[in-house]
C-alpha cells in the first residue's frame, strides 16, 4: 500500500475509539512507523491518536475518557528489555483502573516479541510478535468490528486463560510504508535496511525482523527527502540500518555503490533554499568493518556532512569474534580504522564486555585492541553484555569484567577517553 492512498469513509464514530501511545524518545522510530502505518490505512487514517510522554500518560488516559468522553482506548506500548521493569510497574496500575474493561493494552517491540507470555501474564491484552506496519492496523480493525483476534496474524493473545500465538506475517516491503509519520508532524531517521543476514548471537535484529535483508529503494527515500525538505526549516538526514554501507547489497564485504550513490546524490541535489544535512554511517546506523573500503568512504566524502563513522567491532578476541559469529577479524577492524582515517574520518568503534565465553586473556585483547586504537584517536563506545531473550544469550550468564580491566575502563570513562553505558549495564546485571 502506497503512502500517497486515499481514506476511504471513516469507519468510526465520533469518540467511538481512540489510541494511546505512550511515548518515549528511545521508542520513537517505533512509534513514528506504527503511526504512519495507520494514517495509510484506509479506514483507519482518521482515527484520534495521542502520544503522551511517560509521566503524564495515565493523566492523558483519564482526560480523554472524563473530558473527552472516549467510549474505548487502545493503550500501545512499545517496550525493549531496558524498559520492562517500568512497564510492568505500569501494568499493575492500568489493570486496576476503574475503565479497565474499556481498555485495550497492546504491547509490541524486542522483548514482547521474543517473550509475549511474560507481557500478557503481567496483564497486556494483545502482544504484536516482529513486525507491526502490517499487522496493528488489522489488529485495530480486528478490534472495533468486535471480531476474535485469531483472524490477525502476528498477534499472541489470552483466551480463557490460555495463550494463543497466531502466525507470524510476512516481513513487509519498506516502500509500501512511510518511514514517518507524516499527517501527525513526527518525523524521524529514515529506515533504509532492515533484517540482518549474519545472526551475532548478542542480538535481536534477526529475530525481529528476519535473516533476509530487505532495502528501502533510493527513489523512496529521495522522494520522503524531498516531502521533509518541503515541510522544516531544515534537515539532518539520518538512516536506520545495521549496516549502512552495506546498504543495497547482498554481501557486506561487496558494498552495492551503484545504489549508494543514487541514494545520496539525489538526497544532495534535492532544490532546497533551506538548510540540509546528509549523515550517513553514523548514529542512530553503524558500519561493518570489510564494508569500509575506499569506495564507501568517497561516496561518504563527497556527498554527506558527517566528519565521523560508526564501526562495530564488539571484540579484539579472535575467539569472541568467531563465537559471536561477527564475520569479521581483528585485522579487517584495524585495517578499516585505518582507511577511514586516511579520508579524514573521526572513528567511533563499539565494543562489548562480558560474554558468557569470554576469558580474561579475552578482555585483555579487547583492551590492548581498544588502546591501540585511543593511540589513533578513535572514541571508544563501550558496552557491557545484556542477554536478551530471543538471542542465542537469553539465558546465559555474562561474565565478570576483571578488575584490572574494569579499573582501567573506569578511568578512562572518567576522562571522557571512552562513552556509552557500560557501567550502568554492568552494576544492573551484577546486582541481581
């Protein structure tokens, strides 16, 4: 379904249902993407959705029952691991409220997904597995015609106290879908890439979104480019992608510079008198290391206005990086490094502590690896391993940073040398 389709005659009466997203800024691009799904659909573009910030959302669910008289609600809640805690809290005070039986709690997002009993055991009506452009809309519909969720796919619901998982829905062509929200004014980073083909056992990507690479094509991009240009002052473009560089291709180490290029030269030729920027390969996207080569970074250079890239690494153990099945070598990141910074680059390189097979001797290369590359002037993101469900480390047990490796990281966070949340992961998986 094309973003340019028009509504149909609106299905709903007047106050009849609402939606209530409860909206934070580490949940954006979700919630962005959920929205602009709805405002495409053709009965559902005119339905009344609200995005209030955490701390006022319950003040919003009763002003919009008592002031606005709202027959029913859709609560959405998106919700990562980081974030359960918060939301369970939530849970117990929405399941108490005195309009319970005209709520609908829908949660969605990495840990609804690879754990939807523990959402729906905790009291959340309907759980959104993967995907949601497709299957929320049906779900909405599903629910203001009064039909029985088994009809949606991607769904797991309670029915008399026993959990049903629908099949899952096909991963969706990102063309099909603005990256946005564009009738509500919520704009964000355009997702460019989504699935991811290499399964890090670390990570949630594949499980979400599915092994096979999908891309959103550059004529799609150029043309919401030029909608954004056409509505802000200005513009910083930024891409969602697990691997910018490898944006277009079937195989990393092969970067598709063809599509690149069509992808950035028509977002920099874009007639604008207003103020735009491209950033591609930097934050909230990174690179891989062997997708680093010199024609990336021309294309880069020549089109964007980032000064810096975004490169994981994640180990500077040959082992970790084989059990982690990274797809890269110690070397391809050195190399990497290198090569960017001959065109200039400033490198920001991620890296993790922790894994459940990771020795001390392991730490220690991921050190001296990290100093040599400080000794370049790369800024080092640090992170400390949370296992996530759905990963292949759902239920393992991190190891412990050794203390000479954890005083030196302290000290050089102290001194700015390296950033991220590496401590604060740390002190909440060693606390439990």
């Amino acid at each position: 379904m094309d973003a340019s389709i028009s509504s149909s005659e609106n299905l709903f009466l007047e106050n009849e249902i609402g939606i209530v997203f409860r909206y934070s800024r580490a949940n954006i691009y979700s919630y962005h993407a959920l929205i602009g799904s709805l405002e495409i659909h053709p009965d559902l573009s005119n339905i009344p959705i609200f995005t209030p910030s955490p701390d006022i959302f319950l003040k919003e669910i009763n002003r919009l029952f008592s002031v606005e008289n709202f027959e029913r609600l859709v609560l959405g809640l998106s919700v990562n691991t980081f974030q359960l805690e918060d939301n369970i809290k939530l849970l117990k005070k929405l399941n108490s409220h005195s309009k319970r039986n005209r709520l609908l709690i829908i949660a969605g997002g990495p840990h609804p997904s690879a754990k939807p009993d523990e959402l729906l055991n905790n009291g959340v009506d309907v759980v959104v597995i993967g995907e949601g452009e497709k299957t929320f809309p049906e779900l909405i519909s599903t629910y203001a015609a009064g039909n029985s969720f088994e009809i949606v796919n991607g769904i797991a619901f309670k029915e008399d106290g026993k959990i049903i998982t629908c099949p899952k829905n096909e991963g969706i062509l990102l063309d099909d879908y603005p990256p946005f929200a564009p009738d509500h004014e919520l704009y964000s980073a355009i997702e460019i890439t989504r699935g991811c083909n290499y399964g890090c056992t670390y990570c949630q990507t594949p499980m979400l979104f599915g092994k096979s690479v999908r891309y959103r094509s550059p004529q799609n991009v150029i043309r919401w480019g030029k909608f954004l240009l056409s509505k802000r002052e200005n513009w910083d473009f930024r891409f969602i992608s697990p691997n910018a560089f490898g944006y277009g291709s079937k195989r990393s180490s092969k970067p598709n510079l063809e599509m690149i290029e069509q992808l950035l030269s028509g977002l920099k030729s874009l007639e604008a008198k207003k103020r735009k920027r491209i950033f591609f390969g930097t934050f909230p996207s990174e690179v891989r290391p062997e997708s680093i080569t010199e024609g990336t970074l021309e294309l880069t250079k020549k089109y964007c206005d980032n000064d810096n890239i975004t490169l994981g690494a994640q180990s500077g153990s040959p082992a970790i990086l084989k059990t982690t099945r990274r797809g890269h070598t110690v070397n391809q990141v050195i190399e990497a490094v290198d090569l960017a910074k001959s065109y200039g680059f400033q490198m920001n390189i991620d890296f993790i502590l922790g894994y459940p097979e990771e020795t001390e001797e392991d730490q220690y290369m991921t050190l001296e690896l990290c100093r040599e590359l400080i000794a370049k002037g790369c800024k080092i993101h640090m992170h400390y391993l949370i296992p996530l469900p759905g990963t292949a480390y759902e239920n393992a047990i991190p190891s412990l940073i050794a203390p000479e490796i954890l005083s030196v990281i302290r000290k050089w966070s102290n001194e700015g040398i390296i950033f991220g949340s590496w401590q604060h992961q740390y002190d909440a998986i060693t606390r439990k």
